[in-house]
C-alpha cells in the first residue's frame, strides 16, 4: 500500500490541512471508519466501492461510491467495502473549511456523506487528469483546483478557528472555552453552528474521543482496557469511556485493542474488518 500526505499549501490554508494519496491493496474487503476532527474530499480514482451506514438493514443502507464525495464531520463511524485495488486522492478540511469554498450552510453535510459535485463543481473532471498520476502530480492539481475555487475575500472567524484549535488539542468545557474567547456560550455555540455546521460540545466529544484512540491504538501489545485506557483521554470514569467509544466506534474498547493490535497503530482510525458485523 502506497499512502503519502503533504500539508496544504499556504493558500489554501487554514481551510485544508493535508492533501493525501492512497493506492494499493485494502488489508481487509472492509473497514471501519471512525469519526475524526476533519472533513474529507475524496477522488475515487478506482472501481466503484460501498459505504455502509451502521444499524440494520445493511444492504438498504449501503451506497456506491463510483467518483468525487465530500464526506462532512462524523458523529458515528461508517463502514466501507473497498474493491480489489484502492486509489484515492483527497483533502483534509478543517471544520470550518468548507465555508471558504461554497456559501451552503456547513449544518448541510455535517453526519453526510454527499456527492462532490453538489459542492465542489467540476472535481470530478479531475478524474482523467489523475488516473495515472504520482503523489506530486496529483497533489498540485488537486491544490490548484481547489485554490481556484477559494471564495475571494472571505476569512473565517478567529474566535471559530480558535476553538477548533483547542479543542482538538484537549478537553476544555464550553464555558471556560467561550469565557477565554471573550463571548458566552451561547453565541460560540452559535458561530461553530454557522462555520462548523456542529456545535462546540459535539465537537469537543469527537476530538475526545480522536485523540483517544490514536493513544490507545499505540499502546504496546498486551495492554489492556481499563485503568490504563482511562489515563490515556479525559474521560469521567470507565463505564463513560465504554459508552462513548460505542457510541463513536461500535466497538467496545477490549474489541477495538485486540483488532487494532493485531493490524498496527497505522489502522487506529481506519479500522480492517473482515466482515461487516465485525
């Protein structure tokens, strides 16, 4: 599996902070997606392959991804069958990145995954140009593309991409957080709505959880749940750790170790399944 990453160049920052390129074998038919800090948009540059949405019903909820898709904040995981051979190239975008690009309220595509086109005209052309390209190549058309189509003049908000800053670094309550950016928390709950499309608390939760697992996954072999795990994030007590993480991962934290540490730290947040009850 070849996987390279290069930061955005400066000007699409702060809006993106990473252009990724994936080719290769899948480790598994499946894998578990787990929710992070970032949206993603994607070019599938590979066969066709599904993303299944958790619950019942697996086969009703499972949809084809054949081309572009812009994949807002996740608030649970997803489940995807990959074809036989992987190729991927894409952008991390900070949660209130997607503002730079489009006037669509971010709420829009928070929990979605969607159709890039919807929101990114003309990424899908792109296609051609990218099939046969290496990770240079392909990261500086994706960076011009997406640097053509930066709204001229717009800024976000300071106090947004503070709290976005913070949060991801640690756990802070929402009180202390608005009380340290001068505002109320009601009105940082209102402008991470507008920027982000989610509130500071629900952010706050996945980047709790983000940074948990990628402590967990680097644990050495035989670590196991309870004490140890709770030390590693600011979770209360450990029945709160084990509802999270379901909540967040499907998995219970001695699931998600033993999977996990049977592949690598590399798979914490892009979990192998073998199968999609797993």
């Amino acid at each position: 599996m070849l996987y390279e990453e290069i930061p955005a160049p400066p000007a699409l920052q702060p809006f993106v902070t990473q252009l990724w390129f994936v080719r290769g074998r899948p480790k598994t038919r499946y894998e578990k997606i787990l929710p992070g800090p970032s949206a993603h948009l994607v070019l599938n540059l590979s066969d066709p392959y599904r993303l299944i949405t958790p619950g019942d019903g697996v086969e009703a909820a499972a949809t084809e991804v054949s081309a572009g898709f812009y994949a807002g904040l996740q608030r649970s995981y997803l489940i995807s069958e990959n074809p036989d051979r992987l190729f991927n190239v894409g952008a991390r975008l900070t949660p209130y990145g997607l503002a730079a690009f489009t006037p669509q309220p971010p709420s829009t595509f928070q929990g979605r995954v969607v159709d890039a086109e919807s929101v990114f005209p003309g990424f899908t052309d792109l296609r051609p140009k990218l099939l046969k390209a290496e990770p240079a190549g392909a990261f500086t058309v994706l960076a011009t593309f997406l640097a053509d189509r930066i709204r001229k003049g717009y800024q976000p908000d300071p106090r947004t991409v503070d709290a976005v800053e913070t949060l991801a670094e640690r756990d802070v309550e929402v009180a202390v957080l608005a009380s340290g950016l001068g505002i109320s928390s009601s009105t940082l709950e209102r402008i991470m709505k507008r920027d982000c499309g989610t509130t500071a608390k629900t952010y706050s939760d996945v980047c709790r959880f983000y940074r948990f697992v990628n402590q967990a996954a680097a644990l050495p072999p035989g670590a196991v749940p309870g004490r140890e795990l709770l030390g590693l994030a600011d979770y209360y007590d450990q029945p709160h750790l084990i509802r999270s993480f379901r909540r967040f991962s499907g998995f219970t934290p001695t699931e998600y170790l033993q999977v996990v540490q049977s592949h690598g730290a590399e798979y914490a947040t892009f979990v192998p399944l073998e199968d999609v009850a797993s």
